[in-house]
C-alpha cells in the first residue's frame, strides 16, 4: 500500500477479539498494532494499557465485538484509555457488531442490545466508528458519530463471479437478507429466490416456502451471518429437495456457535464461504469452509478517514479500475 501520502499521527490498536486481522491490516498499513498490554486480573477483570505515546495522535482501535461481551469490554477500555492518552481522534473499528440482532422492541420488555452497545462506544469517547454488513443498516444511526459502514459484498462476489457457475440462482435465506441477495444476484447477473423462513423459537428456524424457480440450478444462499447454522443447513436442505443441483453459501460473519460447525460440515454444500471479521480457529474449520479475507477494506477505510478522503468513492473507483463490472 503506497505510504508517501500519509500525513499526521495515526496510531493502530488491536484488542484481542482478532489479532490475525488486526495484523493483516497492520501489515497493509505499515503500522504495528500491537502497542498496548491487555490481560486479565484472577477473577477475568480486564486491565489494558497503551504502550505508546497516544497525545493529539489518531487513535483506530480494532475489535469485533463478537460473543462473550468481553470483547465490547475490551474495546470500551481500549477507547477509554486512548481519550485519557489524550489521543486527538478515536475510531473504533468494528469488523463485527454484536447484539446487531437486538435493534428493535419486537416484544414487550425486551431490551435494545444494539443501541446500548452503540451508546456505550460514544460513552466511552469513541469519535467515529467503521463497521462491516450490520445485521441492518440502519444500526448506523445508532450511533451520535460518524458511521462508515463497510461492504463485504466485493470480495464474496468477486469470488463467486471467478468460479464461473452456470445457470445460477442467489437465494435468500430468509426475508431479511433479500436485499443482500438481490445486489448479489444483479452483480452476478443470476436469478433470485427467497425462503420463507419461520422461526419457532430463539435460534431455532424452519423452511416453510422456497419463492423461485432451483429446480435443475446451482444454488447460491448469501447471508449476512451464520450463527448456530440451523437457517443454512436448513435452506441448503430444503433447495435440494426442490431439485437444486449444487449449493454454495457465502457469509460476511461465521459466529459458528453451539454445533454450527458439524452441522455445516454435514450439509451437502459445495463450499461455505465467508471472511475473516470473526476469527475461525483452525480446529474449527472443515471442509469446503474457505475464508476471504477482508483485511484491505479496512486498511483501505483506516487511510482513507486518516487522510479525510472519500471512503466510498474510492471503493466504488477501485472496483471500476478492476473490473468494470462491480459497482453498487
Ligand atoms: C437472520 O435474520 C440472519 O440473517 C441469519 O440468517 C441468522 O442470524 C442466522 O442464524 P442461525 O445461523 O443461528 O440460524
């Protein structure tokens, strides 16, 4: 990555939650991220310390806040020290956003996870944040500060468009991902269906109805996050018995909690692709599971907020420059 541009102090901070990640981009950026202590007191108390000098610096502390909450802990305290540090601008840059699913009072006396993860950022001094595929986008005016929220749908479509599948139909695993799937099926040039998917209890779901024609079709499920994997092993399931000829699944976040891992690892799919903002350790991968990474992005979305240049011109630049073919 060109680094005669750069101009001010930027200073790169990676929390736990993802440290191959956090090194790629690093690597990428010409920057070491890891100039900070964390560790954990007997009874798991978490105690960070910055190791460098942070006064008026331009402070990007990467972390998804991926389950246990430790990790939006972890990422308060870092941001906490860092405005302490006196560091002129903090970004908080979060690959994954969780408690993204509680964005709504869709029940009586329920909480709204993501808006109090969001509130306690800018409570902890969080001046911008960069994020990647919320659970809605609309999370980003969650947030009283700057959003830049990231696309994963360049590198998954790039991939899919490289392997060449005939006949293809982008399907929807349920309602809430049609969008996604539809601007998957549009730079794909391919057909769209979409599952009717009910949900009988928390983490539980069920087909109820396939909208499309797969029958004698390859078959490409996109969603914005695979979870315990009941919806996809679920849908890949119910496209086969409707006739689909192959299935792949393409992901932005493999949380992969509980048995998701068996049970994709026992699906007939052909490939189960995702990206690397939630780290995969090696024991749990398998088969057919492959991991883009989407390190550049976000090297690319760090220099850009640095330099107070365009995030998403020069997103939109790149991808014409590559191929013409991929732009939103
Ligand atoms: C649903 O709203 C999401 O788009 C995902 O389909 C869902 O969160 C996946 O959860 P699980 O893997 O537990 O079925």
């Amino acid at each position: 990555m060109d680094n005669t541009f750069r101009r001010g102090p930027l200073l790169l901070l990676a929390g736990r939650a993802n440290h191959p990640l956090a090194a790629e981009i690093g690597q990428l950026l010409r920057e070491n991220p890891d100039q900070v202590t964390i560790r954990n007191f007997s009874d798991g108390e978490i105690f960070v310390r910055i190791d460098d000098n942070a006064r008026g610096r331009d402070v990007f502390i990467i972390q998804p806040t991926v389950a246990p909450a430790d990790t939006i802990m972890e990422l308060l305290l870092l941001i906490d020290a860092a405005k302490r540090a006196s560091a002129a601008r903090v970004t908080a840059v979060v690959p994954y956003f969780g408690y993204g699913r509680q964005d709504r009072k869709d029940q009586p006396r329920v909480a709204i996870g993501a808006k109090l993860a969001a509130n306690l950022m800018v409570a902890a001094g969080a001046d911008r944040m960069i994020g990647m595929d919320f659970h809605q986008h609309q999370i980003q005016a969650f947030f009283d500060i700057p959003v830049d929220h990231l696309y994963a749908a360049p590198i998954l479509a790039r991939y899919f468009h490289d392997k060449n599948l005939t006949d293809l139909v982008v399907v929807a695993p349920d309602v809430g991902s049609a969008k996604m799937a539809r601007g998957f099926a549009n730079r794909l040039d391919a057909a769209l269906a979409i599952i009717d998917k009910r949900r009988p209890g928390p983490n539980m779901a069920e087909v109820a109805n396939v909208v499309g024609d797969v029958d004698g079709r390859t078959c490409l499920l996109i969603d914005d996050m695979v979870d315990t994997g009941g919806t996809l092993a679920n849908a890949v399931v119910a496209l086969k018995e409707r006739g689909a000829t192959q299935v792949f699944a393409g992901a932005t976040h493999a949380v992969l909690s509980g048995s998701a891992v068996e049970k994709l690892a026992a699906a007939p799919l052909e490939e189960f692709v995702v990206t690397n903002t939630i780290h995969i350790p090696e024991e749990r991968c398998f088969e057919g599971l492959k991991i883009l990474s989407v390190a550049s992005l976000f090297a690319t979305a760090i220099e850009c907020v640095h330099e107070n240049r365009s995030v998403s011109q020069l997103f939109e630049m790149a991808a014409k420059a590559e191929s013409g073919w991929l732009t939103d």
